[in-house]
C-alpha cells in the first residue's frame, strides 16, 4: 500500500553543523584541532593587495579609501596537529565557511597583524612567571632534566 505522504523532494535536511576542515601541512589526512583566539591580517598597501590577485588600479584605489584594509578571510591561529605532536602558528585562509588553506606561519606575517609583536614579550606577564614558564627546558650539571623521573 502506498504511502499517503508525498515524497519529500529533498533529502532531509542535517541541523548539525558542519565544522571547518583544516589538516595539518605536514600530515594532508590529519586534521587540525583547536579554536583559539584568531589574530586577522592587515594590509597597508596597494602591493600586498596586488599579491593576492587584485590589479594595480583598483588595489590603489582601495587602499586610498581604506588606509588599514582588515582581511576576514584570513588570519592567523596557532593550532594543534596530533600526528605532530605540538601547536603550531598557522596562516589560515578562508574559502567558504567549511572549506580553508592552511600553512605555517612565516615570522614576517606577524608585522601585518596590529597590536602584536612575537619579539617582544608580553608586558603583561611578570618576570618571575616568564622564567618559571622557562624552567622545564633547563638541566641538570649531570645533563638529565630536572623533572625526569628517577
């Protein structure tokens, strides 16, 4: 007996969201965790905007009328990859809201983000806490960690 119920034109529609794919550089198949705090790009001139595929004229044209130009599609966000075993600062790029490039920071990609400088410490931060933060990394006289178990 046939169903008095029309057949539904489309499949039924999954509610959950789906999260954003970003895999690991290093490891293609493994993807990348984390959700912190995500530190967008800035451009001040006209050749940083023509290196991302916008001609000459329109890039001056944009950049006369937005002298600090706030790129939401990228940005940087340190990132944890458990195939290599650590956090890393990445260069994330936007495509669609699942869909991004990922790569690995360069040192010079922190120059276009304001109000952050990765030579400088945090003045925040006491010296006692920075030293302390340290401390695993130093050894021994006899070159075994302090915290190796005995």
């Amino acid at each position: 007996m046939p169903s008095a119920l029309p057949e539904p034109e489309s499949p039924r529609r999954n509610r959950r969201p789906r999260r954003r794919e970003l895999f690991c550089p290093a490891h293609p198949e493994q993807r990348l965790l984390g959700n912190g705090r995500k530190y967008f790009l800035h451009l001040l001139t006209p050749e940083q905007l023509k290196q991302r595929g916008m001609s000459d004229k329109k890039a001056r044209l944009v950049i006369q009328a937005y002298p600090v130009l706030v790129l939401s599609n990228e940005w940087l966000e340190e990132l944890f990859c458990p195939a290599c075993g650590g956090s890393r600062w990445c260069h994330v790029s936007k495509h669609d809201r699942i869909s991004h490039t990922v790569r690995w920071a360069e040192r010079d990609l922190w120059a276009q983000v304001a109000h952050v400088d990765p030579v400088v410490a945090n003045p925040s931060v006491g010296e006692f806490t920075r030293r302390e933060a340290r401390r695993h990394r130093h050894r021994r006289q006899d070159g075994r960690s302090w915290y190796d178990a005995r």
